[in-house]
C-alpha cells in the first residue's frame, strides 16, 4: 500500500510540474482567469478523499492523544536505535 501511495505521490508531482509548465505559457488572460476559478472552485475537503481505514486510523491516533496514549520522540528514539542498532 506505501508503494502504491508514494507512487501516487509521484504522480500528482510530476503532473503539477507538467501543469505549471503549460500553464507558463499561456498569455490570455481570460484562459488564465478560468484556471485559476477551476483550482478555486474545485477544492474539496482532504477529509472526503481518504479512504475510510485511513480516517479510522486518524480518529485512531486522535482518541489515543486524547487519553494520554503516547510515546514520547526521545521513547521512539531510544526503541528504533535499540531494535536497528545492528544497520
């Protein structure tokens, strides 16, 4: 599933990049104006567009910040140096 999202990711990145480009070029103003109107009137809550296992997953991590279920960095730290120290 992370290969498939970072290549997702890629995507999109390389997509923005070829937009841009494109978009550099236009010299009409009115083209420009209905871009820029479509970006604007086209956003959408990030919320709607995740999957529900990952708003679970965040519900998740916000209920256990809320009762105190947490790890410090320096915990995680110490656990990740401790469990790889052999890499």
């Amino acid at each position: 599933m992370i290969t498939t999202v970072k290549k997702d990711i890629d995507l999109i990145e390389t997509k923005k990049i070829q937009l841009i480009s494109i978009i550099a070029q236009v010299h009409n103003i009115d083209l420009l104006d209905a871009i820029e109107n479509l970006i604007i009137n086209s956003k959408s809550d990030w919320w709607t567009t995740i999957s529900k296992s990952e708003q679970n997953a965040i519900d998740e991590g916000l209920n256990d910040i809320k009762s105190g279920n947490l790890l410090s960095h320096q915990h995680v730290l110490k656990e990740i140096s401790e469990r790889y120290k052999d890499l």
